[in-house]
C-alpha cells in the first residue's frame, strides 16, 4: 500500500518512491565560451560538446540518480537524437514505456552558451515535445495513479500538463509544478498542483506582480498550492507551507561551471525528499545540495549528482544568508 507524503510535518522514509516525470526531451548542443555575447556580436574560442537534456528528461534522470523508481512520459522524434534520448534514459533504469514516437516533427534541440562563470544563454526548438497531447498522457493513466508524485514543467503543452495533473488528483498523486520556462497558464495548473517551485521570474509570472520572495510564495499560495519554494541562484531559496511563515534556506557555497542544470536538480531533489517524508526546510536543504553539485560540471545530465554525493554535500555547511 503506497504511503502518502505528509506535507505537514514528514513520514517515514519510503524504501524507494515512484515519481512520474512528464515533460520534454531535449538534446544539447552545448557552446563553451569566455563571456555571453551581446545583440548582434559573435564570441570565438568556445568548447563544442553534445548532451542529453530537456527539462523533463533531466528531473527523470536525477529523481533515478537519487533512488527513485522513475517513469518519463514524453514525445520523441522519430530521428537519431531521439533514439539517443530514450536510449540514454534506459540506462538511468527509466522507465520508457510512455515515450511516444513522432514521425511529423523533429525531437526537441536546445542550443546554449555558457560562459566561464557558469551563467548561460539559451534558446529551444521544441519539435517532438510540443506535440505531446493528452491521449499521450492518458496512456500512462496507471502510472500516474499508483505513484507517490508527478513532477510537471513547462516545455511541454498546457493540454498535456492539465491532463497529468487531473489524473493525478484523482489518485491522490502528490503533483509538483516546476512552471519552467515561465508562460501564461490558466490558473487551473496552480490550483491542481500540491507544490509549485519556480525561480524568482517565473514566480513574478505566475503572480502578476514584483515583490520579495517570501511575498511571492505567500501569493503563490493563495493560488491555491500546499507549498511554494521560490529558488533564488546563488541566495539559496525560501519555502512555505499554507498557513505557515517563510522560511530561508540557504545555498552551498561552490564554484559553478554551468548552471544548466541547476533548478531541474533543485526540482527533482525537492520531489524526492519530501516523497521520502522530509520536512520541508529540510527537503529544500536536499534539493539545494543537489544544485550545488550539478553547477560544478559541464552539461545537463551529465552534471547531476547522484545519492551519495548529495549525502556527502549535506555534511558540509551553508552559505549564511544574506
């Protein structure tokens, strides 16, 4: 019999908890360089590589990275960068039963430059993903129902989130909102969901206004979530529980090289700790570690970190918050 999370105050451990990710696939084309370019300037003596990433694809893989029992349900294209996508997620141990097949549309590609500070531009060819519907969600009904969470972003269609989620509420399916990258939404994403973490942009979309982070999770709230955690970079993130006060959880002080990756570990760890019955400042504490561990390596995937290097960071302090 599955345990339910208790968003109040934790649970007992689950031994291995099944996340549902649905969302995108993407493959990385990836531009080393020493600074960002302006409008119109081309930048030389970049560092070429290709990865595997997608913001879907990548909080598969660190859910499977931290002991999840994971399912992605997505659209690929029927060409060699999706083969390799779906290869890729086979090795994680992901399951990739709900992986459709596209034979209209190319699979997605994502194009980024990441400059020697770790800070990066980016600009996404959807392709295959916006193609994912609602019929594609509807065949993974199941796995959706008897998990312990749904993880959600936002380079997929609104049809195919809704759809997820409103499968997963009738299951009592723990549904976590990551509203990556920001775009206008009916509000019906919000009220479904039980957790919704966004940056600090996305969360100013999501509320329709300016103000601090602990004013934005308060007003993410009154959307109608459970809980709200606010990322902030560098600052770490503030979380809070309706009903509840604000809480600053601090980041782990690291040399970054790439921050691709960095809130798709944050959303994942998130996800899984509190499945695994953390409390909540504690849960962000993991989702942090596992951050701050991504942002030192090159690469989506191949930066996030796995179980035991999360543990490792945990044992090591934060930066104080300033």
């Amino acid at each position: 019999m599955r345990d339910s999370p208790n968003l109040e105050g934790g649970c007992v451990r689950k031994v291995r908890p099944k996340i549902v990710v649905v969302g995108s696939s993407n493959t990385d084309l990836i531009v080393k360089v020493p600074r960002l370019p302006e409008v119109g300037e081309t930048v030389t003596g970049g560092v070429f590589s290709v990865a595997p990433g997608g913001k879907g694809a990548n909080q598969a893989v660190q859910a499977a990275r931290l002991g999840a029992e994971v399912w992605f349900v997505g659209r690929v294209g029927e060409d060699e960068f999706g083969r390799a996508r779906v290869e890729d997620l086979k090795r994680e141990g992901i399951n990739t039963e709900f992986v459709a097949w596209d034979k209209g549309a190319h699979s997605g590609v994502a194009f980024i430059l990441v400059d020697e500070r770790g800070e990066n531009m980016i600009a996404v060819a959807p392709g295959s993903n916006a193609m994912l519907s609602a019929s594609d969600v509807e065949r993974a009904e199941g796995a959706i129902r008897s998990a312990d969470a749904l993880l959600l972003q936002f380079e997929i269609p609104e049809e195919a989130i809704l759809c997820a989620e409103r499968i997963a509420k009738e299951g009592g399916t723990l549904v976590v909102v990551n509203p990556a990258p920001w775009k206008g939404v009916s509000e019906e994403v919000f009220r479904l969901a039980d957790v919704v973490a966004p940056n600090e942009i996305e969360a100013r979309g999501i509320v329709g206004k300016d103000g601090s982070p602990e004013e934005l999770a308060a007003s993410i709230l009154d959307k109608g979530p459970k809980i709200a955690v606010v990322t902030l970079g560098r600052r770490g993130a503030v979380c809070m529980e309706r009903g509840g006060k604000p809480t600053y959880v601090s980041a782990f002080e690291v040399e970054a090289v790439d921050a691709t990756a960095a809130g798709d570990a944050f959303c994942a760890g998130l996800t899984v700790a509190l499945v695994e019955g953390k409390p909540l400042p504690e849960a962000v504490r993991f989702a942090c570690a596992c951050a701050a561990i991504a942002v030192t390596r090159l690469g989506a995937q191949p930066s996030l970190p796995r179980r035991e290097e999360v543990e490792g960071l945990l044992g090591r302090p934060q930066m104080a918050q300033g």
